[in-house]
C-alpha cells in the first residue's frame, strides 16, 4: 500500500472502528430502526453533499453523490423523527440544535481537505455493499446498494497519492477525514437515542 494512503488509514482507524460501532446499534431487519440508520446517514450525507466542491478533486463528483439515494429509500419508509422529548418532534432535515448535521467545517478552497472528506464518503459505499446484503426483501436498498465500477475507488486514491505527498496535506486530509467520522459516529448517536426514547 502507498505510504501514504497507508498514513491516512491508520490515522482514521479508530474513528472508523466508533463509527462502525455506533451504527452496529441499528437493527436494519426491523423497518422504523432501518429508516433512522438511514436518516443518521442523510444528515451527514446531505450537508456534505451540499457543502463539498468535490469537482476541485474528482471530474464526476456529480455522478458520485448518494444524496438522492437516500431520499429515494426514505420515501419508502416510515418518516423517523430524532426526538421527542416533551411532546417536541424533530423530523429528519429539520434545522436546530438537534436537527440535520450542520456543515462539518469543510474547507471548500483546500483541495487536500476536499479528499479526506471524499475518503470517507467514497469509502463508506464498501461497508454499504455488505449491510445490503442484510436486508429483508423488500427494503429499499438503493443507498446501500449503489453501485460503483472498482476503478472509481482506485481513481480516488490516486487522486489521494498525488495530493497529500506533502506533509502539511496529508495532515489537512486527516482532519478533514476525522472530522467527516465524527460527523457520522455522531449522527448515529442523535438517532439511536430518539429509537430507544432517550
């Protein structure tokens, strides 16, 4: 492995492994739990996907987006909501201090921080493939499922090689790359809260 892709994996390493844990407490066979996994995963995705000028790194950034996925396999699913506490509903893409994940600080001018956030984004579509297969018959899976031709990930990477040679860049990708999974292991805590009524 390039040294230094193999620096950017073992520096996120343990922030995969939490985000890993905080969405292993969703039971995806279950539909209302399934629906919230989701909406976990569009408030991240859906600020990001806003946010990020991924064209600066990739050419079909547009084509690489999942946004609509989700929005697609939401539509089928019971509308979750992220708390209620006190009679008070949030519902999935509300603003407010509980609401849709706010930006998660990209830096849209700083090519090396627009890769470590690709970095995750790209790369969660591996775990994704694998939890598909999970599913019952019948659930959406379009999000999960979305396919993407092997050469896209290797694209990425090479994109990675050349960008973050330097020192000060490949530091700038780590932090954006934490950033990007402590945006999501949060998002999954929010939403495994309002499944278990906390």
């Amino acid at each position: 492995m390039n040294p230094t892709r193999q620096a950017l994996r073992a520096a996120t390493s343990a922030a995969h492994d939490r985000v890993d844990t905080a969405f292993a407490g969703f039971d995806l066979t279950h539909r209302e739990s399934y629906a919230r996994f989701l909406a976990a995963h569009a408030d991240v995705v859906w600020a990001l996907e806003a946010a990020l000028p991924g064209d600066r790194v990739v050419d079909d950034w547009e084509e690489r987006k999942r946004g609509h996925l989700l929005r697609e396999d939401l539509a089928h699913l019971p509308k979750p909501a992220s708390s209620r506490h006190s009679g008070e509903r949030r519902d999935l893409g509300q603003e407010g201090e509980e609401g849709a994940a706010r930006d998660p600080g990209v830096r849209r001018d700083d090519d090396s921080w627009i890769a470590g956030t690709l970095y995750v984004l790209e790369g969660s579509r591996l775990g994704g493939k694998f939890l598909a297969r999970r599913l019952p018959a019948g659930f959406p899976r379009a999000y999960l499922d979305a396919d993407q031709r092997t050469e896209k990930w290797q694209q990425l990477l090479t994109v990675i090689d050349r960008l973050l040679h330097e020192p000060a860049a490949l530091e700038a990708a780590i932090t954006a790359a934490l950033a990007t999974f402590t945006a999501f292991e949060r998002s999954a805590e929010k939403w495994r809260k309002a499944e278990i009524g906390q």
